[in-house]
C-alpha cells in the first residue's frame, strides 16, 4: 500500500504480503520510503499521524549533515548506517547487494535487531532513495518472517527503475554462500529469540518459533 506521505517518491506499507504458511504481513507494521528530508509539512505531519514508534535511518553520517531529517530531534528518529561508507563503490547491481552483506555482516545484524527492540508501533525505515540500503534491509525482515522470495522480489520491483532479479539473486547469494537469512543474522550476532521476536512483530498474528 503507499504512503501518501507528500515529499515521499517511494513511501509504502509492506503490510498484506503473504507468509509460506498462509499468514501475511502486519499492515502498519513496517513502511519503507526514501528519505524523509524533502517532506513537505503536510508529509511530516502525515508521518506523525501514523503513531510512528520508530523511524530508522540507513544513511551515511555525511548525508545526515548534507540532508538532515525532519525528525532528528524527535525521540523516535534514530541515524543507523546499515554499511559502511564506500563498501558498495566499484561494483554494479546485484554484486552491490552481495558486497554490501558480506562486507557488513555484523552491522546489518544490529541495524536488523532494532526491528525487534523498537516500541511497540509502526517503524518506518528509509536511506537516501529508498531502494538499496531499504530493500536489503526490508528483505531480510521479510525473509525471516516467512515472506516466500518471489513475493519479496515482487515488492522489491514496486520501486522505480528496479528489478526484482536483483533480489532474488542476492537472496540465493546469501543461500549458496552463508546458509540463507537465518544463517546469516545468527552468525552475525543474532540470537533464535531475536529473529522470532521480528518475526512475530511482522505477522498479523503470533507465529510459532521455527
């Protein structure tokens, strides 16, 4: 569902997407948009409206400064960079998105964490466009609550200029190369509890722990 969010190109709910086990997404469980900062005041005020427990910003410390958010001093707002600076440069898409993973392995696990430790509410995440560090992000959450990959592929192309190719080989990458999404949080500091606890945030209804 989108998010009419004026000064948002690529806000949307991710609410309604289906589980393999016939549950579905939360809606107003997890939204995801480009960045905030060319809201208009009807768009920040939109955002407030939702009741939003915690706004994740994937972005870069310098694209802070350069863009701050409208939200900075609001205690919801947190600045979380889901990769290191420059971890991406000198290689084309989908190898970005297996660089971005293998590089940042830890960091995304604690970015990834937060989804389950937020207050009770929606979160919103956002980078600069919406696209790369949002979709990695937003896969992963999707993944690990039991959305099927075509489904998140399908989400994934929703963005402009986007092809949910991309997703699916970046999924099969974390497959071949650490043992799939789970595999990959644990190792990368996540404990089975944490993981259940995002999942079950997710889903419309309490899900058992796998």
């Amino acid at each position: 569902m989108m998010l009419e969010w004026d000064g948002c190109l690529n806000g949307r709910d991710v609410g309604g997407l289906p589980t393999a086990d016939g549950r579905r997404i939360r809606f107003g469980a997890l939204l995801r948009s480009d960045s905030h900062t060319r809201l208009t005041a009807a768009g920040i005020a939109a955002v407030r409206a939702v009741g939003i427990s915690r706004i994740l910003d994937l972005r870069w410390t310098y694209e802070i400064v350069r863009e701050p958010s409208p939200f900075v001093a609001d205690p919801v707002y947190r600045n979380v960079p889901l990769i290191a600076e420059l971890a991406e440069q000198g290689t084309t898409m989908p190898d970005a998105y297996r660089t971005m993973l293998d590089v940042n392995q830890r960091r995304i696990t604690d970015v990834f964490l937060q989804l389950g430790e937020a207050p009770p509410g929606p979160i919103a995440v956002h980078c600069s466009a919406g696209r790369d560090r949002t979709g990695v992000l937003v896969a992963l959450a999707l993944s690990v609550a039991g959305v099927p990959a075509a489904s998140i592929a399908a989400d994934y192309a929703r963005t402009e200029g986007c092809s949910g190719d991309t997703i699916l080989r970046t999924l099969a990458h974390l497959e071949n190369r650490h043992g799939g999404v789970h595999a990959y949080l644990l190792a990368g500091g996540a404990s089975p509890v944490q993981l259940t606890e995002v999942r079950n945030r997710l889903l419309s209804e309490d899900s058992p722990i796998w």
